[in-house]
C-alpha cells in the first residue's frame, strides 16, 4: 500500500503543473499568434513566453524524482 501511495504522489507531482502548463501555454500561444500577426519583430519574445511555463514540468519532474528516491 506504501508503494502505490508513493507512486500516485508523484504522478500527480507530474500531471497537476502539466496540465497546467498545456492551459498557460495555450494562452500564451494564441495571444502570441495575435502579437505576432501585428508586430513580427516580437517573435523572440513570444518564443521565451511560451517556453517559461514549461520549467513548471521540469520542476514537479525533480519533485517527483525526490519522492521516489
């Protein structure tokens, strides 16, 4: 029982700034669009915005390797 409650703390490590992540980024990315089809000098910036939020992923991955360990 210790095993499975330890494996689905670190799933849901994972999948909660996951999903979060794909709704941030999907905002992002379609005012990024918008941005884009005005001004599209801004299109380093726009890249860097969408690719912030994706450290949250990386961040609940170590969180899980921490609880797994």
């Amino acid at each position: 029982m210790d095993k499975a409650l330890i494996s689905m703390a670190a799933a849901i490590a994972i999948a909660i700034p996951a999903i979060a992540t794909a709704w941030a980024q999907s905002k992002i990315g379609s005012a990024g669009a918008g941005a884009l089809a005005e001004k599209p000098e801004l299109s380093g910036t726009i890249i860097i915005l969408v690719a912030i939020p994706e450290t949250i992923v990386l961040l609940g991955l170590v969180v899980a390797y921490l609880i797994l360990s």
